[in-house]
C-alpha cells in the first residue's frame, strides 16, 4: 500500500496501516480508491532522482580551483543531463 499517495490523495488521513487500512483522527476506517492509489505520481520524486544522480560537486569545485574550464563545462553537462533524464512534473 503506497502510505505517501494515501496522504496526499486524502487529508482526512492521519495513519494508515498495511492490514487495518486507512485511518481519520477517530480511528474510524476510510474507504480508499486503490486505482487512484495506484496511479498517484510522486509530483516531487524528480528531487529523489536527480539527488541520487548528480555528480559530486567536489568535481566542479576542483576544475574551479585549477582553473580547468573543460572539467568545469562537463561538470555542468553532467548536471544539465540529469535534469533532462528527471524533468520537473
């Protein structure tokens, strides 16, 4: 059960357990679409993913360092790659 798209599909949520369901403040059980559930998108997962991805920025600080503008330009390509693989919304 995707816990992060029950939260942001229902605001009346407040915990949700994998055997009991989904409950509001009083403990009463909400009904959930689970086809709505399934097919929630992370709208913020493309921060995970270019996180994960991105070279270190050591690399950049170095080219600065040496002056090697070449380590510099891949540096930012490298950078500009994720960003095109993980595109915002």
């Amino acid at each position: 059960m995707n816990h992060e798209a029950i939260y942001a599909l229902y605001s009346n949520v407040v915990s949700v357990d994998d055997t009991a369901g989904a409950m509001d403040k009083d403990g009463n059980k909400i009904d959930i679409d689970l086809v709505a559930v399934a097919a929630w998108v992370d709208p913020t997962a493309y921060k995970r993913q270019r996180a994960a991805e991105y070279p270190p920025m050591t690399d950049y600080l170095d080219g600065v360092v040496k002056g090697d503008q070449a380590q510099i330009d891949k540096y930012i390509a490298d950078c500009l790659a994720v960003k095109a693989k993980y595109p915002k919304g």
